[in-house]
C-alpha cells in the first residue's frame, strides 16, 4: 500500500526539503502519511505571497467571490462528509459516531460564515448633532485586517480549521495555517476543498513547521495582521507575548470545566449529559466535564450511576460505529492521565471505576470520588476520560470552589429550582453557564471564551469574523448635507 505523502506547497509551487514528518494513527500506530515541514526560508516566503496579497487592493476577493467560493466548499463537503469524517477519526482518535458529528458541524460552520457575509453592515456614526460635526456625513465600510496566521489544535482537525481558516476566506484575508503536527491531514483535505472551490491557492496555505524556533517566526513576523491561536495557555501566553507591535490575537485554551448538581437536580436528565460531556472524544476537549460538586446527599448516587453508565462505554477502535471512546493522541498522554489519577487515589481519592491504562493508547473511563482540593485532578486541565466528584453541603462552598482555579471557561448547574439555577449561574466565574446541560455543549455561532488563562478574545463563527476585519469609517463634508 503507498504511503500518501502531502509535499509542503505555498503558493501553490511543491517545495520538497527534505525534511518531513509521519502522521500515525493513535489507536494502532499505523502510518497514515508523511508532511513535509517548512523551515525558515519557506516561512519568510509564505509570509511574502501572503502580505503582498493583501497589499495589492485592487485584487482583493470580492464579497461575491468570498460567498460563491464558500458555498461550493459546502457543496463539495457534503459530498465528501464520510470520507472527512473517517479520515479525521483515523487521524485523530476521536471515535467515528463523534467524527460525523464534527463533520456536519464543519460544515455547517462554513455556512455560519456565509451568513456572516451576508449581513455584514457596520454601524454609522451620527453626524450633525453639535456645531462642529454639522453638514457632514459618515460611511462606514468593512475592510480585511490583513494576513492572518492561525495555529490549530489536534482535537477537532476539521471544525477547528474551518472556525479558523472559513472566518479568514469569508473576512477576505490571506491565511497561512499550521495544523496540529498529529493531526494535519484533515487541514489539508479540506483547504484543498477551499482550493477546488474556487479560492486562489496563494490566499490559504498550509504548513507544518520543522520546530518550534521556525513556528515562533511564522507567528511573530511584522507581516501578520492577525493571529489565532488553539492549543496550551503556557504555549498561547508565551506567542502573545512575542508577536509584532499591531498584530491582533484571539488565544483558545483549556479548562477545568465545574458542574454545580443541586439537591434537587433530575439525575435521570444529568447523568447521561455528564458521563457523555465527561468522556466524549476521551475528555479532550477544552470544556469537558472535569470538576462535578454535588450536594451530599446525592453524591454518592451520582457517582454511582455515573460509574454504571462508564462501565458500559466502548472503547476501542475509533473507526467502528460502535465505539464510544477512543484512544488518548500520543503514549505520552497515557502515561500522564495515568500517572495523575495515581496521585489523586494516594493522596485520599476514591478510585470508584476505571483508572488504568488499556490497549492501543486507550485508558478506561474513569470516576474519582472527592480528590483533594489541591490534588492535580482538581486544579488541571486533565484532558483525558477522568471525572472528579465532590460532595458539598452548602453550595455557596461548591461555588467557591469552582471559581478557585485561575482558567475560567465554560460551566454548568443542575437544578429543578429556577432559583439555584440563577443564584449559581450568576455567581460562577464562566463565560458561559449551561443550565441542565454539561460544560461541552455548543453550537458554532455562539459566544466561546476563555477567560482568566482561559483565553482572549471571544470564539465562535461571528465573533472570529468580526475579529479579522477593521471598520473603516469615511466622513463626506458638504454644504447641502442637513
């Protein structure tokens, strides 16, 4: 069987250095291609067709262009949503049944980006309302904020690209992206989607880097108008602090995502959500349920038909439709979630299910019963199928301790009460709270921050397309303007 092998291209023009690397398989370690990666010089002249793309005006894509090369990107993913969505679980661990689902949102965030178009009108500014601004008058116009470079993360290779690269198309911006080095493939597929679409090759490249000095450099040139960045808070801080004087940014990072299960909360409705929002994709992603506070007098409940629920999980080949949790991206992450969970249960936490590491980069579903408050499972990201449960008599304390962390992102409340509901709601530290929902829900046109190390900036379709353009606003002064 040939190896595929995706030679590095900017511009359009195959570049072969000779140095590349292997994309494998997490859950059975197969070859599945080799990337060429880019060096210092390649960088520099991606960035050069980029700048000088955005600096010749009269070229520019038309907002007609931008909507009909879109709209044929959608058509051509349609067709090809199986093959992406295979491809990306066979890549990216993430099991097949969840795989789809990424893939209709993908593409259905490519149509968020439509829409944007489409009702992009920017505010005017009033004129004529003291002696100084009379007989004047104000346009204001959208205008790209020039080369963006977006860094995406492994979790989600196909809606992650299309939350970073469909915004840029639609927004009118040369885009240079570096997928996540375990994951590329899908960031290819789908940009040579965008390509075959319509899209010149030269406004969206794709390129791996050889390390992590030759990254710094893409990032950090004076050409970049813009830069978003998914992926750790330690490498999201570290850039910002490195990039040009004028370059934007928009930083997505992790959690430690809380739940807050009142009393009185339905647990027939909040343990399938919490075991699914817990270990969907192995609990890597950026808001999944983590940090569970439940009253005492259900918490043993809760954790109990939690554990129920996680026996019965699947795990294995992320490929079968039957699969429910897949493997964890790399070894390293096994031993690591492995290693934590081991120092939670030494340091007084009750191990009630799950807690080792099984075949083919997989680890069992786990569900630890109240962790020490200073135990690396309660104040870390995990990023892996481990879930934390806390008893709680007041929930004033359950909030206190939820909002303890320094990474604010997404969290939830559970309660029949409308009353608890909003007390906790309000006084959570959250971009966003679900009511009777896990911290994992989301739709692609809302809201998605980070706050605190959690972020900067707000994600979602809109926001990020709002992001990457500039108002401009022209002021007409004339005599017969009233």
């Amino acid at each position: 069987m040939t190896i595929p092998h995706y030679p590095l291209t900017i511009a359009g023009k195959a570049k072969n250095n000779n140095h590349q690397v292997d994309v494998f398989s997490p859950y059975d370690n197969r070859l599945l291609a080799t990337v060429e990666t880019a060096n210092a010089d390649d960088v520099d002249q991606a960035l050069s067709i980029a700048s000088a793309l955005y600096a010749d005006r009269k070229n520019w894509l038309t907002v007609a262009q931008r909507i009909a090369i879109l709209e044929t990107a959608i058509s051509m993913m349609t067709q090809q949503a199986e093959q992406l969505a295979l491809a990306s679980a066979d890549e990216g661990g993430k099991p097949l049944i969840d795989s789809r689902v990424e893939m209709a949102r993908c593409i259905d965030s490519i149509r968020i980006c439509v829409d944007a178009l489409r009702n992009d009108v920017a505010k005017s500014v009033p004129m004529g309302i003291n002696a100084a601004s009379q007989h004047r008058f104000t346009i204001m116009k959208k205008e790209p904020i020039g080369v963006v470079v977006a860094v995406s993360a492994f979790n989600h290779p196909l809606n992650l690209i299309a939350h970073q690269v469909g915004p840029a198309i639609a927004a009118g911006c040369p885009v240079i992206v570096k997928p996540a080095e375990n994951t590329p493939l899908s960031c290819f597929k789908l940009v040579e989607i965008f390509h075959e679409a319509g899209l010149p090759e030269a406004w969206c490249q794709v390129i791996l880097t050889q390390n992590h000095q030759v990254a710094e450099q893409l990032v950090t040139d004076p050409r970049v108008g813009f830069f978003s960045f998914i992926g750790s808070a330690k490498v999201g801080w570290y850039l910002r602090s490195k990039l040009a004087p004028g370059t934007r940014c928009a930083l997505e990072h992790g959690g430690v995502a809380p739940v807050i299960v009142a009393e009185d909360a339905d647990l027939n409705k909040a343990v399938p959500a919490l075991t699914k929002g817990g270990f969907y994709h192995a609990g890597q992603v950026c808001v999944s349920v983590q940090r569970i506070y439940a009253h005492e007098s259900i918490a043993r409940d809760l954790a109990n038909r939690m554990v129920a629920v996680a026996k019965t999980l699947v795990v294995g080949d992320p490929l079968s439709d039957k699969t429910d949790v897949g493997p964890l991206i790399r070894p390293t992450e096994v031993i690591r979630v492995s290693s934590w969970v081991q120092k939670a249960v030494d340091s007084g936490a009750e191990l009630l299910c799950g807690g080792q590491a099984l075949a083919k980069n997989c680890y069992a579903p786990t569900v630890l019963f109240n962790p020490k408050k200073d135990s690396i499972v309660t104040t870390s990201e995990i990023f892996g199928p481990v879930v934390c449960i806390y008893p709680f008599n007041e929930i004033d304390d359950a909030i206190a301790q939820a909002n303890s962390l320094d990474v604010a992102f997404q969290a939830s409340v559970y309660s029949e009460n409308i009353n608890t509901a909003m007390y906790a709601s309000d006084r959570l530290a959250a971009s966003a709270v679900m009511i009777n929902e896990h911290t994992a829900f989301r739709v692609d046109w809302m809201p998605f921050a980070g706050l605190r190390h959690s972020g900067l900036g707000t994600g979602g379709i809109p926001y990020t397309f709002e992001d990457m353009q500039i108002d401009k606003m022209i002021v007409i002064t004339s005599p017969a303007i009233t």
